[in-house]
C-alpha cells in the first residue's frame, strides 16, 4: 500500500492550471543545465551520428512510412487487443530496447525515461509533467509486438501529404512511393488548410500509438507532449504550419517545453531504478489504472 502524501494542489492539479500555466511557460528549461553529457549543440547529430544504425534505421522508415501503411497500423494496433499489462511489465520490455534511431544515446529505453523524468522533476514541475516524462516513450513496446524498429521509433511525419526538406535526411523519401502519388505529393495532399494535427495522419510509431492508450487519463498538455515530441519537424522547423489549427499552436507550447528534458537529459549514466521505483509506482497508481491495454 502507497504510504506518500500529496498535497492538495497534487491531488488535484488540474483546478489550478490556468494560475501557473502561464508562468510555467515563461521558464523554459535552460538546456545548458540539463545537458550533462556534452553539448547541447552535439546532440541530434545526423551529419555525423555517432552511432552506424542511424542512418539506415532512416533510409527504412523514410521509404516504407506510406499513407496506406500508417491506415494498416492503425486499424491492427489501436483495436489494443494484443495484451493487458500493468505498465511496469511494459518497462521490464524496454529494459531490453536499444533505441536505433537516436544518435545521442546507447542506454535501454527504461534509463532514458528515467533520466528525462527526474530532469523535470528537479526543476519542480507538477506530477502529472513528471509522469509524462516516465510515460513518453513506453509506446516503442510496439517491438514487443514483432514490429521493426523502424515502425516503432524516431522522428514522424505527416503522411498523405508533400514530404517536408526540413525532415531528417529528406533524400531518402525519393524511394517512397508516395512521393510520386498525386493523391499524396502535394502541399495539402488529402487535407484541408488548417485543418488541425487531430485530422492529419502521422507516421507510424510509439507516439500515437501511446498517446491512444493514455488519452482519457491524463490532461491534454501531458498528451501533445506525448503525441508531438518527436514531431521534430515542426516543434523545431515550423514545417506544417499550414496544417495546423489555433488549437494545435497553443498547445504546442507544451511540446516545446517537454523537448529540451527529452533531448538533453540523455547521459551514458543510468538513474538508480532501484531507490525511484516506489515514488513512480505512487506516481502511476494515481494517474493511470492497474493495467493498459496494449
């Protein structure tokens, strides 16, 4: 049985937000204090990754991510038929997951989590941002399911529309053959100007797919953060701006506080899973049920 203490504004963190939402904004992290292990302008290297699976794992997903791929997953993964578990078995998974996608990392899956987790927490954001940051990439449990690293992870994309040049390694969309679909090569492609990101169909891979699991548990600025943060190409480029809604810019305020503890928490030394368990397993029991569907 949990013996912690939460205060009032912890129990119930929502009926304040509108008072410090926006002084939250305002303190960005400082990616400076965050990054620990080098520079924060050393990370996200794909000129030069440091790691050889890097640029193969985009050649795959860049040619294979098609409109009519991502409609196939969705209809096979979001049925969530596969497997009940608590979440803590899906972590025991990760523990095995070596990202192949990320240049600035070589720990399992479970010690990035973590390391993005306590950064926020160190800088006294609410539980809820906490847990976000435990939860973001649980979804890359799709590898449990047979899925190939190159449907799971990395950064994502509009499909049924132009490839944006502001995308990793852009030059490898040549072998997809949407790029050669009128239905798809467009600007709009199969949407509507400003239609708004709910509309728009995104790569596959563990964002969406967590982020249908955890939708009705968590408030929405948690879920942009998990449904976008690797929507590098418009966190960071402002690439999609003409899919967008006023909706979507709002609350992707929230996706760009999340990026710097995503990206610059990463450090080849592992958080101690040990001592942290049970303040997480407090965490989890107070925001999610016992078990997900998977």
């Amino acid at each position: 049985m949990s013996t912690t203490s939460y205060s009032n504004a912890e129990i119930a963190p929502l009926a304040s937000l509108d008072d410090w939402e926006d002084d939250l904004l305002k303190r960005y992290p400082d990616p400076d204090s965050i990054a620990q292990a080098k520079a924060k302008e050393e990370f996200r290297n794909y000129d030069q990754p440091g790691r050889d699976t890097v640029t193969e794992f985009y050649r795959l997903n860049h040619k294979y991510q098609t409109y009519d791929f991502v409609m196939e997953k969705e209809r096979e993964f979001l049925k969530f038929d596969k497997k009940e578990m608590p979440v803590w078995d899906a972590f025991q998974f990760l523990n095995t997951l070596v990202d192949d996608s990320d240049p600035d990392i070589e720990l399992d899956q479970l010690q990035h989590l973590l390391q993005t987790s306590e950064a926020i927490r160190a800088d006294g954001h609410p539980d809820w941002f906490v847990l976000t940051g435990l939860l973001h990439d649980m979804g890359k449990v799709l590898c449990l399911f047979g899925e190939p690293q190159w449907a799971v992870v990395g950064d994502t994309f509009p499909v049924g529309c132009k490839h944006s040049d502001r995308i990793v390694y852009p030059e490898f969309f040549e072998a997809n053959p949407d790029s050669k679909d009128e239905r798809y090569n467009t600007q709009y492609g199969v949407y509507e100007p400003n239609c708004g990101l709910r509309n728009v169909h995104m790569s596959w891979g563990h964002d969406e797919y967590l982020y249908q699991m955890v939708k009705d548990y968590l408030p929405e600025s948690a879920l942009y953060m998990i449904r976008y943060h690797s929507f590098y190409a418009q966190h960071r480029e402002q690439a999609y701006n003409h899919l967008m809604d006023a909706h979507d810019h709002e609350y992707f305020k929230w996706v760009k506080l999340f990026n710097p503890y995503d990206l610059y928490s990463k450090a080849p030394t592992p958080p101690n899973w040990k001592e942290l368990r049970p303040y997480y397993e407090d965490l989890a029991a107070k925001y999610l049920p016992t078990t997900l569907k998977f």
